[in-house]
C-alpha cells in the first residue's frame, strides 16, 4: 500500500487519462492493480429504508467485469 491523494482519481474528470502521484523514494517494483466493476440491482440505501437496517436484507453484487495489472513503479 502507498499514500495517494484523493484528486488523483476524480469520477467527475473524465478529461485525464494519466495521474501521476508522488511516492517516497524506497517505494520501487512492481505494483498489482485489480479493478472490479460491481453491479447490485437494489440499493442498500432503498433497502434499508422500506425495511429497516436491522433486518440485515442485502442485495446480491455482480461482478460485471473485471482485470488486472502490473504497474511498474519506479524511484
């Protein structure tokens, strides 16, 4: 894990392709990133409102899609 600032990903920035983050100098190697995209076909939010949080009702998540890679961090 390594520091990073919430500005590097704005949702609302579409525009930006790349982000650069500034890291401690010892931070080197390779870097796994794993990105999921979730979908739940009720909100939790809804769900809990018409039933009550304390039922414990959830909505099952699907994994839509998903992908790894190697990012290559360097000092």
């Amino acid at each position: 894990s390594f520091p990073c600032s919430a500005t590097v990903a704005r949702a609302d920035d579409s525009s930006q392709k790349a982000h650069q983050v500034s890291l401690p100098d010892q931070v080197a190697g390779p870097l796994q990133v794993r990105a999921q995209l979730m979908y739940r076909k009720v909100d939790q939010f809804l769900l809990n409102f018409l039933f009550g949080a304390d039922k414990g009702y959830t909505a099952p998540i699907t994994v839509m899609s998903e992908d790894n890679a190697v990012v290559q961090v360097q000092s």
